[in-house]
C-alpha cells in the first residue's frame, strides 16, 4: 500500500517539481494530473460494471481509449507544456461526457456534467479567452445532447427499464468520484492558501504591499470557483432528493456545508484585504424581505450546528416589517460570521438564540451558551482569535460593516455565555419595487 501511494503521489506530482511552492501553476498542474488520474480510476471500477450491465462493445471501446490523452497529458505536464495538458484533459472529459451522453442517451442525465466542465476550466485556465472557449465547449454539448435526445442523431444504446435504471445509477456514482475528487482539488488549494496567508501575514511590515496583492488574487480566483461547485452540488441536491438515499443526501449535504465554511472564510479574507488597501465598497440600498436572509443563512448553518447537536431557535418579533431597505449583502456577512462564532465556540449539546426585532432600528442578537469570552476588549482586532481553526478575522470584519452601516455593536459575555447585538438603521417599506427573492445560500 506503501509503494501503491508513492506512485501515485509521484503521477501527481509529475511536471510540478520544477516550480516554486508559491506558484499558482504548481496547483493548477497538480491539479490536472489528479483530475486525470481520476478518470482513469473511476473507468478501472465503474467501467466494466457498465459493460456488464449492456453488454455493448461501444462502452469498451471507450475505456480503452481513454488512457491514451491521459498518459499524454501526464507527459505533456512532465515537460512543461502546462497549457496544453489541460487542455488535452478538459478535451478528453468532453468528449466523453458527449460521447456516453449520446450511447446512453437521457438515461445517465449526462448533462449533469456540464457545470462540472464550466468548473474545472475556471481552475485549469488562467487566460480569459480559454475560459471562454471552454465554457462555449460546455454549453455546445448541452445543447447538442439535448437536441440528440429529441432527433436521434447518434443512436443510443436499446435497453430495458431495468438496465436503464443500474446505468442511471452507475453514472451518478461516477460523476460524483469525480465531484469529490475535484473538490478534494479545492479544498487542498484552500489549505494551501490559508498556509501562505498566514506566513504573509508574518512578513515584515515593508513586505505587505506584495502580501495584500497574492491574497487578493487568489481569494478572487477562489471565490469564482466556488461558485461553480455550488451550482453542481445545488444540481445535485434536486436529483437526490426524488431518490431519498440518506447515504447520497448526507454526501452532499457535507459537501456544501464545508464549502460554505470555505467561502465564508475566503470572503472574510477578501474584506479584510479590501479594508487594508483602502477600497470603500459603497452601501448598497436593497429592499428585501429580512426574514428570508435570516432565515436562509441559519438553515445553512444547522446542517453544521447538528454535528455538535446545537439546535438554533429563531425569534422574529412582531413588530418586525417584512421588507426593509439597507445593505443585504452586509447584513448577510455580519449575521453569518456571528453564528459561525457562534457555533465554533459552543459546546456540544447546546443551544444558540437568534432574536430579530424592530426599535426603530433593526436589532439581532446571537447568543451561544460557551465559556465566555476573556478579554471582550480585543475581539474586534484583525488576528485576535484565540482559536487554532480560525484566522480571526470574522469578527473585524462584523465590526467594519456594522460601521460602514452607521450601526453598533455590543457584546456581554460571562460563563453562561455570549451576546453580540447589532443594530442597524434601516427603512422600512411597505409596497417594495424590489424583493429579494428567496433563494439557497451562498
């Protein structure tokens, strides 16, 4: 098993050896040689398997050709040729999500692949213009498979509803490896960033110019890629849900409750640096329904609150207006950063309060039943944070929106637990030209 995992670790690294720690193409290269061993791996268990259940020689041929692109693209990356190895990998998934797209037709939803594609070009490809023509590339074979469904233009395989059905299953399994994988890809990228955060965040104070320019970069490029993995994992929750496999759905839901933890983080990071350099992000004046934010934000956070069992009781005073007028989006990354403080320092088998009312201002308290807070002076500093997990920027961040809102923010602590309020002046409305819809966070 040794010699198995040194091999393999040498395939990934293959072309990556040459470049420094610090280069956004190390990752990126190691990245596309993960992605192709992966589909070596997922034709090696699940292939044969999907031979067996048609007995159709196409199938076959297939995996048997797959290997080709993917042991050139392994060299092509061996001699520096960084570019066109991505390309030959993101070529090769194309062309065989269109090719048993078409051999197995609506069977395997192998338009399911798509987003996939449109995320995975976001992280091989720096330049604009390939990004462009890759997610042009995605958009054709979504088109063309959904026309090949209706006219036939490439026959697909005649199977029975039986076979239909263990095909439509082998291929969510595949295409799922394939998301775990990637994300696997993202979320090592993610360490690796927080790793080099925090050793900038050492540098001397004349070296900070070049610190706030890489984490901005990178917090940037990470977002945009996150939002790609939420677009398939919201994909993948509408076909889980017919199903009602507790296996798939606990999957997925880990899956997009680690990725809201990364996206709030990288969102704390990119404030922070925006704050550091001095750009203004001007209030924006939304009317929206203020119990959907609530109330959405929180069900994305009790998915995470529920494997510590912490329940999360919501209040909503009656004298609160149903829409408001202020800055959604600040009032968003205040609330949720307060809840993950939240639930990150209470213990388990507990409970965390969130009130919401109307006097005039709008008022929300978040209270968790933890040790409380030793020096409540200091909380607010960038880096303050006590805890090992956690950059400490959460909570500096609370403290510049709440001011950008021309709020405040208290907070009372004692060993019976934590307080923040935050009260935010705010317009009520009561015919709105606008409502924010409600929608699936992030």
């Amino acid at each position: 098993m040794t010699k198995l995992t040194t091999w393999r670790q040498s395939l990934v690294n293959l072309g990556s050896n040459t470049l420094n720690d610090n280069d956004p193409q190390k990752r990126v290269v190691r990245g596309v040689n993960l992605i192709a061993l992966s589909i070596i791996a997922v034709d090696v268990i699940i292939g044969p398997f999907a031979y067996f259940i048609s007995h159709n020689p196409r199938i076959l041929a297939g995996i048997l050709v797959k290997p080709i692109p993917v042991v050139l693209a392994l060299l092509l990356n061996q001699r520096g040729r960084y570019t066109a190895a991505s390309l030959v990998v993101y070529g090769l998934i194309s062309l065989a999500t269109l090719y048993y797209g078409c051999l197995f037709g609506r069977s395997i939803n192998a338009v399911l692949m798509v987003p996939y594609l449109m995320a995975i070009s976001l992280f091989m490809f720096n330049k604009w213009p390939l990004r462009l023509v890759s997610g042009g590339v995605a958009v054709f074979i979504l088109v063309f498979l959904e026309l090949n469904a209706q006219h036939q233009y490439i026959g697909s395989i005649d199977a029975t509803a039986a076979q239909a059905t263990l095909t439509k299953w082998v291929a969510y399994v595949a295409i799922l490896c394939l998301i775990i994988a990637t994300y696997h890809l993202y979320s090592k990228n993610y360490r690796v960033l927080l790793n080099q955060t925090r050793e900038y965040a050492r540098q001397k104070e004349s070296e900070s110019e070049n610190k706030d320019k890489f984490i901005s970069n990178a917090s940037h490029e990470m977002r945009v890629s996150f939002k790609s993995i939420f677009a398939i994992i919201n994909i993948l929750k509408k076909r889980v849900e017919p199903i009602h496999s507790t296996e798939l759905e606990t999957i997925v839901n880990d899956l997009q409750t680690s990725c809201d933890i990364s996206q709030n983080i990288i969102d704390n990071i990119l404030e922070y640096e925006k704050i550091q350099v001095g750009i203004n992000t001007p209030n924006r004046k939304n009317c929206f329904d203020v119990r959907i934010v609530f109330g959405n934000t929180t069900e994305v956070y009790r998915y995470l609150a529920s494997e510590k069992n912490i329940r999360i009781n919501s209040r909503f005073d009656k004298s609160l207006p149903r829409h408001i007028v202020t800055d959604d989006i600040k009032i968003r990354h205040i609330y949720t950063n307060l809840l993950h403080n939240a639930i990150k320092f209470s213990p388990n088998d507990s409970e965390i309060t969130v009130s919401v009312k109307n006097s005039p201002d709008l008022v929300f308290m978040v209270q968790d039943c933890g040790e409380g807070i030793a020096d409540p002076t200091r909380i607010f500093e960038a880096f303050a944070s006590t805890n090992p997990d956690g950059l400490g920027l959460g909570l500096y961040i609370v403290k510049e929106h709440v001011q950008a809102l021309h709020g405040q923010i208290e907070v009372t602590s004692g060993k019976e637990g934590t307080m923040f309020t935050v009260g935010i002046p705010l317009s009520a409305v009561n015919q709105p030209a606008a409502i924010l819809q409600k929608e699936t966070l992030p």
